[in-house]
C-alpha cells in the first residue's frame, strides 16, 4: 500500500472527494493565534458535530488542510488523523520558504501503534533528506530523518 502521494505533499486544498469528517484534531492540536488558541488545546468553538462558527471561522482554520485531507498521505479513512493517531502537516514558512514537516501525535502513544509507525516511517522516507518533527502528546519534540 502506498502511504505518501508524493505529488499531492505541495498541493494546497482538500484532495477532491475526501473531507474532515467527525475528525476535529486539527482544533485542538494546532495554534490559532487569532483565536487566542495555543497548540494543543480545544478551541472554545469545537462542538461534538465540528466548528460551531463553521461559517465564520477565522482564515487560518478555512486554509488549514492537513496531509490527509490533502490526500497526500493515507489511502483511506483508517489513516484520517483521528483514527490513526498521527496529525501530518507540511508548509513553507513565510519568514525563510523553509519547507517544514511535522507529525502530531494526538494522544499518549498513538504514534508508537504499528499503523501510525508504519505512517511515520513512510512520510520520513518520502521527505529525506529533510526532516519530520515528531510533537509528541506529552509536548516533547524530536526529529526523525533519513540520511541520504
Ligand atoms: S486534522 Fe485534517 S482531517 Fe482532521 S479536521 Fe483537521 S484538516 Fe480535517
Ligand atoms: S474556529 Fe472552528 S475550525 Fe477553527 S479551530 Fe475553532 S472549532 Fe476549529
């Protein structure tokens, strides 16, 4: 099974036909800072059923498209970030065009499951040289990287 879609990882938008969902981990892990919002905590606006001000969310939240609605990793609605475990993200840092990475664990041990280390290992491949900063649960970080 191929788990990174390689020429869908700069591809802004939701991949066509693939949407959010019951899944909402993007409203707790990430930093909304219009919002106030610090990483890793519930934004006071998500509800059991999604944004409850969905049409006046804020524009960081509408351009906000993770790896797998981008349908650059995952084959299917397993890999969602919700059911595996893992948020994927990766951007261009507007400071520098640094291209960065990063895999979000989304609670204690998610991201040592076998499917979320095989996720892992796969997007850390497809990105090496660079490097995949792993946020774990518990806010530590480290970075992942194959040599090449
Ligand atoms: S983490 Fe991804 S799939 Fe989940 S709500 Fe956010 S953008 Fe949608
Ligand atoms: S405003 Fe809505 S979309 Fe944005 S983080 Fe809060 S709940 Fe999520």
């Amino acid at each position: 099974m191929t788990f990174v879609h390689e020429s869908r990882l700069r591809v802004p938008g939701a991949l066509e036909g693939r949407t959010c969902g019951e899944c909402a981990a993007c409203c707790t892990v990430m930093a909304i800072p219009v919002l106030a919002k610090p990483a890793r905590r519930a934004c006071d606006h998500v509800r059991r059923s999604g944004c409850g001000i969905y049409d006046e969310r804020p524009e960081p939240c509408r351009d906000f498209h993770c790896l797998w609605l981008r349908g650059a990793v995952g084959d299917g609605e397993e890999s969602r970030p919700d059911a595996l475990g893992v948020l994927f993200d990766q951007c261009a840092l507007r400071a520098t065009g640094e291209v960065v990475t990063v895999a979000c664990e989304l609670w204690a041990g998610a991201a040592a499951l076998p499917e979320a280390r095989r996720a892992i290992e796969a997007v850390v491949e497809a990105i090496a040289p660079r490097v995949l900063a792993l946020s774990r649960y518990d806010g530590s970080w480290s970075e992942l990287q194959i040599e090449r």
